[in-house]
C-alpha cells in the first residue's frame, strides 16, 4: 500500500515459521486506516543482510510513521510539550505552531517511539476469533494484537531502534569524553525518556554524596583510632539522609516538568501479556477479558509468597551465623599463631561471605521473579511493584543482617568497620562485573562473526553500516530489563552511607567512585550492550522513593542507636545506663517526629512549578465554562 | 424584571445606612443576564413584618432562582448525581434525562443554596472603579463584588433559610424520638451537607468506642484495685486505634461517594474576604488582585506565631506545675488531718485546673484567630489549617500535659486515674453546656420578645409563621462557625480514650455517653440555636484524619510506655531495667512499623467505588479518544 520511503523506528520480529497469511493480516492490520480499526502506521519487511547466512530470520519488519500520524498519536497520548511562554502543555494538533520549535525535530526519536508502541499496543481484534493460520492464538473483539502474539510467541520481540547519528552525538558527550561536567541529561531523555529520570537521580545521589565524603576524609585520616568520635558524623548523617530524599523529590519534580511527564495522564492500563484467567467482562471496561479473582491472587501472596520470603530470611539468617563462626575460627586460629597468612585468613570469611551473599541474592532474585509471575498480577506496574518488595526485604536484609548483628549484638565497632570495607568493596566490584562487563563480555562471543565484520566495516571510517546489518545486530543485542538493577544498588549504597557511615566514615568516598564508575558503565550499557528500551516516561521514580525514605527512617534510629552506645555519650550519664536509654529513645522519638513534620512542611513540588500546573488547570476550568455559557448563548438563539 | 413568584432560598441583609443606588445596582448585576455578566437570579425585598419595630432592617433581600437557571448552575459546579445505572456522576444538562429521579427534588435545598452562594460568589466587577455610591469600596475588573461589600461592612450577612417543612421532618427523625437506630445521615446531608461528614464521623466514632465499652465494663467492675492487669487493655487499644482510623477512611469514601463529594473538583479558590495586600497580577489567574508575599508571610508564622505558640506551651506548663503543688499541699493537708472536708479536698485541685484550663484554651483562641487573621493567608483553607494546628498543639498539650506527667515522671497510676476522670467529667459537662445550652439561653434572651410571639402563634398549631417574621427570625440567631470545634472535642475525647484508657476502662464508657448525648445537643444545635450554614462539600475530614492519625502514633507510644511500666512486665525482668526497656522500645518500634505498612495495605477507597471512579475516567479517556478520531475523519472528508 504505502511504498514511500520511511525512518524506521521500531522493529518488529516474528518467529521464522509464521503463516505467510497470519503475516500478510498483521501487516495489513497495521497499515489500515484508523478508522477502520487499524494502526495506520508505515511497515516494511527487511531485506536479507548482505553476508547471506543460512539462519537469518526472514520475518523482520521495520515500522515507521508519518508525521502527521505521529503528531496526532501524540495528541492521544496527551504528550506535554514546551509551549511558546515556556510552560509545558498538553499537545493539540490545533494549536501545533504555538509550541515552541515545532518543526522537523519537535518530537524526539524516543517518543516517536512510545506513540508508535502504544498504536501497535492498542491494535485489536475486531472480529477474528484466532490469528490467521494460528488456531492456538485466539483472539476476541478488544483484545490487543500484538500482545497476543507475544504472549503464544509468535512474535519474537518488538524493539526500537537506535538512531546512529544521535547515538554518535550521545556516546561522546556522555562517557566518551573525561569530563567534570554533568551528564547531558537532556540529552539522555531524548534517548531513553524513562531511564533518564534513573540518571537524573544516579547524579544527584553523586553530588549529595560529596558533602559527606568531604567530612568522611578528614574524619579518616585523623580519627582512624578514635572509634569514640562518630558522634557529630552521626548526627550529620541523620540530616543528611533527611533532607537529600526531601531535596530529591522537589528535582525530581523539576526534571519531571521539564520533561513534560510531570502531569501527563497515565493511559488505561492493559492487563500484561502473561497475565491469564477465566473469560469474562471487566468492570470497568466493559470489555472481555480475562479475569481471576483477586481473594485467590491475596491467597497466593499471603500463603504462598510470604512464607517463602520469611524462610529465605531465615535461610540467610543461618548462613550469617556460619559466617559468624567462621569469623571466630579464623580469629582464634591467628591468635593462636599470629602469622601473614592467619592474618589473612582474617578476611577470607567476610569475603566468602560477601560472595555467598551475592550469590543469594542472584537465585532469590529468580525465585522472587517466578512467584511474582505465579501471583498472576493483572497489571504490570503491580507485578513490578510485588517484585520489588521481595527483592528489596530479602536484599537489605542480606546485606545489612550481619552488620546489625555486629553493631548492636556484639557491640564490636572495630570488626563491624573491618565488615562495612569489606562488603563495600567486593559488593562494587562483583557489581560493575555482573552488571556491565560480563554481559558485553557475553554479547560479544555470541555474535563475534558478526562484530569482526562490523569492525571491519568501521575502519573505513566514512562506509556506514547497512540498515539490514544494523537491525540484525540489535536484534541480537541482550534486552534491558529495566532500571531495577541499578535502582536496586544505589538503594543498597545509600543504606551503607547512611546506616553505618559513621563508623567508617570512608564509606562515602568508596560510593562516591562507584557512582562516578556506575555513570560511565551504565552510560556504556544503554548505548552498547543493550537493546534500546522503549521509553516508559514517568513522574517520579515512584516505590523506590518509599524505599528510600523507609531506608532513611531506619537510618535515623540506627544511627541514634549508635550514638546512645559511644563511649563519648555513655560519660555524660555515669550512674545510671537506663538514664542514657531512656533519653536516646525520646531524643530518636522527637527526632522522627520532625522528620515526619518536615516531609509535610517541604512542599515536593517547588513553587514556579505549582504556579504552572495551578495555572493549566484554572485555564482548562475557564475555557469549560466559556464553552458552556457560549453553549447557553446557542440554546437561548434557538429558542 | 422578573417579576414571577419564587422560593426564597438565600437571604442577603445590607447595612441599613447603604445608599439606594448602590442596593439597585447591586439588584440589577444579580438579575442580569449570564451572557452580560451577571449572575441570573431573582431577587426581591423583604417586606416589614407584622409587628412594627422601628428598628427593623429595611434592606433584607430574599434570593432565589428558576429550575433551569439551577440546573446549568450545578453543571457549572459539576456536582455529582445518581445516574441511572446507580453511579454518580457529574450532571449536564444535555443528559439530564438519565439521572435517577430527575424530576421536582433533583437537587436538595442544599446544593440549591450552595449554587446560589456560589455564582453570587463569582459575581465579579466589571469597570465599576467602585460600587456606586460608596467610594470607600473599591472595585477592580474580576473583583468578586460580594467580597468586597462583606469586607467593607456594606453587607452585613448572607444565610440560607431553613426549610420548614424538611426541618420539622428532620428534626422528628434526627432527635425528637428516643430511638436505637441511627442518625438520618442521608436526611441530614440533604439539609446540611458539608456538616454531613462530621455527623457521619459522629456516629461511626461512637459506634466505634461500643466494643471498647464492653471490655471496659467488666474490667472496671472487676479489677478496680489491680492497677497491674491493664496490659491486655493496653494492647487492645493499640489495635484498636489503628484498626478503626482506617476503617474510617474507607467508611468516609463510601459516604463521600453516595453523597457525589469524593471526585468533585473543588473550584479554583478565590482569595478570602479579610486577606489584604499591594494590588498586583496573580501569577495563575493573570486577574488583578491583592497580593502578599509569601515570604513575609513565613517570616509572620516562624518569628511571631511560631514563638508565641511555644509561649503560651510554657505559660501552660507552669500552670501545670502550679497544679501539682496544690495538688501536694491537699494531700498533706489530708494526711495530717483526714476528715470528710479534706477528703473533698482532695478533688479541689482538679476541678479547678480542668476549669483553669477550659478558661485558657478560650483565651487562647481568640489569640490563635487574631494571630491567624493577622499572617494574611490567601486561602480560606490555608487559614483554617494554620489555625487547627495552633489551636490543636496548644488543646492538646493543655489537656494531656497533666496526665503525661503523672504516667511517665510521677509513675502514678492510682493519681492518673483519679485526674483522667475528673478531666474526662469536668470538661464534659463544661462543653457541653458552652457548646449547646449557652448559645441556646443567649439567643433565647436577645429575642425574648420575637419568641414570645412566636411560641404564641406556634400553639395555633395550624396558623404558620410568615416568610417575613422567620426570615427575621433567623437572621437573628447566631452563626454556626463550623465544625471546628466539634472536630476538636471528639479529638480531644478519642486522646482520652487511645492514651489513658487502659488505666480507667470507664473512659470509653463515658466517651460513649456523652457522644451520644452529643448527637442530641449538636442536632439541635443545628437545627434550633444556629442560622443555617452554608454547606461546604468535603470529600473527607481533611487535616483531621491527619491529625487523628498523629494521636493514634502517639497512642501507639503511650500504651507501649505503659505495658513496659506494669508490674505484670517488670516480672519477666526480675534482674535487668535495661533489658525490659530495650525489650519496650524494640516492640514499639515494630508496632509502628506495623502500623505504617498497615496504612499502606488498606486501601483507602473500597474496591467497588474505586471500579466506579475507574470506570468514569475510562469512559471520558474513550470519549475524547472517540471525538478526535470522529473529527479526524471530518478532517479528512475536507481534504
């Protein structure tokens, strides 16, 4: 139909042995008009690579739009561009030459991408009752297409492409250079929309981290035998930890609106492609669905899930007191013959235990991943939101269980200083080494043939790399799954910091070089060794705020716990240890409350940008009244 | 102009000195014609009544307005109605049809009044540069009128009437029988319907404390004199406080939803009457107005109010301290010489500190009002929220400060109880008959005479009152101020019940009595002393859920101190204090941590109106998504 040449966008990939007529509706399914139900968007079938292999799958498609189609697809998605005043508004196709630039590059590649995903999204069944030539992949009236064909794997994947052009600029100002200067979030969002809001926060996280890595320096280098003086650090970091997340919260808020996905309407939710039940209607939608009841799903989580969490708690609780007498044994053994190599046995234990930790975690996390889907969760943003509260429970209490239990059992401020280096330390590296080393390590033995050509290809500095090449090689690319991951660390590098950073007040300085090292391997990441994501735009960083803040809690009464227990506070009460207890809890009580008055006397959004929303609104509230007394007028005409 | 007989509905009385021409403009913008800015209403004047005053007040205006007009003024406010199929939704007009009961009664007396009082409320000038005959009352283009004649004093009141009809079947229903079943809240949200919650919170409180009473019976009945079995109360008030505050939210939405207020957008909020300021543009509105920085105004709260608040919290703790030394030299008067007299003596000190501290929480509200009036918040709501909080830190230390200090410095069980009831009693009868019986006898004394003729004519049974003498009647009485005060006693009441029930088990007991005494006072209240307030739809109870939910923490505290206290406790820690206390402060600790992921569990909406409010915003997402296909396509037919 349309034989136009286009930019491809996304590229679509269906099993090798797909019906040639399941194709041929498909295609035309997409190119149809909108209102006959279709997605009207531009397609076309990938032509085989140039080094012709046996096992190239035939079935690629490249997937672009018109512009007119993109600009009202972003119409429907109610996308919040930067309107001629400089406010951010909701984009009308009407009123399109009062925004700001608009011309050929108004809409960045990322969200074209999300307009297309969402129309390929919101394909459905008309009246088919199955995929053509796939009596196994039923179909009814309303349900998405492609989410079917996901869900019986007969599309493969669905992915957006990268732009080189913008990829080149991106690369070199974000991690090609050595430089001081900020990422180019900007940038980044016009890449990778949702992820940015992770590397906005990556990079605060950094600078909120130098303040206490500048106090952390000295108190090392000075106070290294002085295990009495944490003190006034504790305090600083009980502060700290407060006003950082409420800081947070106000950028974030800023970077939000700047982005134009502060107030922009979520879309219906569709149920997630491996969610199943029993045919019925939804209430809400009308419309048929599956369904499965949500008193069966809270049995699951409350019988099943739960009790499977609090045994693994208890498993790693066990290892934790293996590790213990590990620890012992190898003490007494040095103690009974101090020599170098007791000595360092000393730091075999705690490094055993760092690496069983990691490993722990790993197979919880796909434990964790299997529950979460048998819970059978209708919507994604519930299922990750299930999964992240498993993972997080079982992580922080992994990683923080042992120190607790040194801190507060053992009372040892010498070895839990000894356990935060070493945890710290063997935590990072296998971290950067799983999360970015080992999958491109991994990506390029899969596809070496190809690379080898690639770089070939690329030494000829002005031959560019054939689209046909460029997408059979993204295709192969490891998919990412998301910010989890790396949510998931620096929610862990801010419990180190903010817990114990007192008694190893280097603790912050190692984070600090971690985040810088975690900027440039994640930068690499998103642009190399992955797939790029589809953009998921978001408001705010969402359950990993209340991660945080649950985290900064905890941070505010292990540290006055701390405190209560130096040395330096237990002089002042020389009689009596229950004077010191009594007033450390009521000191910790009113320092929570404040906390909680604080969270509410910060406004989390700043005020220019309460005045922008406020103002939208009471234009919106305006022109409905207008509309309806102009409406009036028309009636009272007629009559 | 319109001359027809209508309904009165809302009385408006202008100072008798007001200039004839300012009454006829005023008259004149009201009947005007939406289209030319004018509010569209009848009015007319009150004629005098029967008996001849001379002082009688000529200018008293009855508003009322034609079906029609109602009808598009509740689309204009977008109030929620039953809808055919059972779900509330926003009413317009072109649908009226498919409205339950769309038919005489539509709309109650109250919402009739509350869009009365609204589009006089947003009646706004056009060029007058003042209203016309008073050149001290200046007026601007936008500047709402009636704001200006109330802040001027040209107007001295706007009422809604009572209906009589509805009143005298209301008040049969509501407190004229003695009855077990429950409040006619549906009746009563018609008459009154932004008092609706607060009776609705009435209710489900004292129905709340029921099972409370019923375990404090017998426990009174049988452990009078065993101070050391309260641990089991104590847990269960933990529980208790938590559970019912968040049913209580549930139980709110539900009503919130029947009653068309859980998803009504407020309408943008114009500034209040006395707030004053250098006229400049506002940032959202773009409208001239008065404007106040902001600054000035947190420099007013922090360096003044701020100050002055933690003032009078010393002044009161000295009162307290002053207490106890009285409280001291009766004790030792009576040990030295124990007769009957001395006894007596005994209750001497606490009856006058629970008088002194009545006195002084009225003096101090006035100052809260005056300090708040004098920060110059913008908003009403902004005002009320820094006055709530003045007026409840300052109530709440007043009254538990004494018992604080008995329970936890004095370690005094047998004296807490003793002053928790006579705090509990005194402070009953004393609101009691400030709240009711004074207002009541004041009025009945100002309009003696009017009373008497009208109690005259009342025994006529069938001879009603004239529309001319009611209205003076009611223009009369005093104004009710809202349910602040209310809300305050009952939070007064549930801190009684949450901290220190577990010493004194009758407190819930007499909670419940005088709530249900409560319900009679406050109907007739509303009914017989006050003028008729102006409903206010709230979709909650607002800052006090917050501030009942800080007194359930606080609860969760107290009792926690309170089971580590006991003796029953003390003996599980025959040898170490400190090994209990950490034991208390570990368990409190996780009780608020169960406490808070409770919060988060129950879902604040029930499940079936939270489908409802999905299944509205699904339909209008469709809606507009079907209107922009349809003129896409008319867009098309053009091409």
């Amino acid at each position: 139909m349309q034989s136009e040449r286009f930019t491809p966008l996304v590229a679509l990939e269906l099993v090798s042995d797909t019906k040639e007529e399941a194709i041929t509706w498909l295609l035309q399914r997409i190119r149809d008009k909108q209102r006959n139900g279709g997605a009207e968007l531009l397609v076309e079938q990938l032509r085989p690579g140039l080094g012709v292999q046996e096992k190239q799958n035939p079935n690629l498609f490249l997937i672009g739009a018109s512009l007119q189609r993109l600009l009202s697809g972003a119409e429907d998605l109610g996308l919040f561009k930067e309107f001629n005043d400089g406010s951010m508004r909701g984009f009308t196709c009407t009123n399109k030459q009062n925004f700001k630039d608009f011309q050929d590059g108004f809409l960045s590649v990322a969200e074209c991408q999300y307009i297309i995903k969402h129309e390929l999204d919101t394909l459905r069944a008309k009246d088919e009752s199955h995929v053509p030539g796939h009596t196994q992949a039923k179909l009814y009236p309303g349900k998405s297409i492609i989410r079917r064909l996901l869900s019986k794997g007969i599309m493969v994947q669905m992915f957006p492409l990268h732009q080189k052009e913008e990829l080149k600029r991106l690369t070199f100002s974000w991690y090609k250079k050595v430089k001081l200067s900020l990422q180019p979030l900007g940038k980044i969002q016009c890449n990778y929309e949702g992820q940015a809001l992770y590397f906005g926060f990556l990079e605060y996280f950094t600078f909120a981290l130098i303040p206490m890595a500048l106090i952390g320096v000295p108190y090392y280098l000075f106070d290294w035998d002085d295990y009495d003086k944490y003190v006034i650090f504790a305090v600083f970091n009980l502060i700290w930890c407060t006003v950082i997340l409420e800081l947070w919260k106000r950028f974030s808020a800023t970077l939000a609106y700047r982005w134009g996905t502060l107030s922009r309407k979520k879309a219906f939710e569709e149920p997630r492609p491996g969610f199943h039940g029993v045919l019925g209607f939804n209430p809400v939608t009308g419309r048929e669905e599956p369904l499965y009841p949500n008193a069966k799903r809270q049995l699951r989580v409350y019988c099943v899930s739960l009790p499977f969490v609090l045994l693994c708690l208890y498993g790693s609780l066990y290892v934790m007191m293996i590790y213990f007498q590990m620890e012992g044994w190898a003490l007494s053994l040095h103690d009974e013959d101090p020599t170098f190599w007791t000595g360092v046995l000393l730091f075999i234990p705690s490094i055993i235990y760092a690496v069983v930790i990691e490993v722990l975690n790993l197979i919880y996390r796909y434990a964790a991943e299997f529950l979460t889907e048998w819970e059978n969760h209708r919507l994604e943003s519930s299922y990750q939101n299930h999964l992240i509260l498993k993972v997080l429970v079982f992580n922080f209490f992994n990683c923080f269980a042992s120190l607790f239990y040194i801190a507060f059992v053992m009372q040892d401020m010498v070895l839990l200083r000894q356990s935060l280096a070493t945890l710290l330390i063997t935590s990072q590296i296998l971290n950067q080494f799983m999360e970015a080393f080992l999958p491109y390590w991994l990506q390029r033995r899969r596809n070496k043939k190809m690379m080898r050509r690639v770089t070939k290809m690329r030494t000829q500095e002005d031959k560019e790399l054939p689209i046909e090449e460029q997408v059979r090689l993204e295709a192969d690319m490891s998919t990412y799954l998301g910010t989890f991951d790396d949510y998931l660390e620096l929610f862990l590098l801010f419990g180190y910091v903010s817990l114990f950073s007192c008694v190893y007040p280097l603790a912050a300085v190692l984070v600090l070089l971690n985040n810088i090292t975690e900027v440039y391997s994640d930068a690499f990441k998103m642009c190399r060794v992955f797939k790029r994501p589809f953009s998921d735009p978001a408001s705010n960083i969402g359950v990993w705020q209340l991660a945080f803040e649950a985290m900064s809690v905890i941070a505010v009464v292990t540290n006055c716990a701390l405190i209560g227990m130096s040395p330096q506070v237990k002089a002042y009460f020389p009689e009596s240890d229950m004077q010191l207890i009594l007033w450390t809890v009521a000191i910790e009580h009113g320092l929570l409350a404040v906390k909680f008055i604080l969270t509410f006397l910060i406004p989390d959004v700043p005020k220019p940008i309460q005045i922008q929303l406020a103002k939208l609104e009471f234009e919106s509230l305006e022109a409905l009244k207008k509309k309806r007394v102009v409406s009036g007028k028309a009636s009272d005409g007629k009559k």
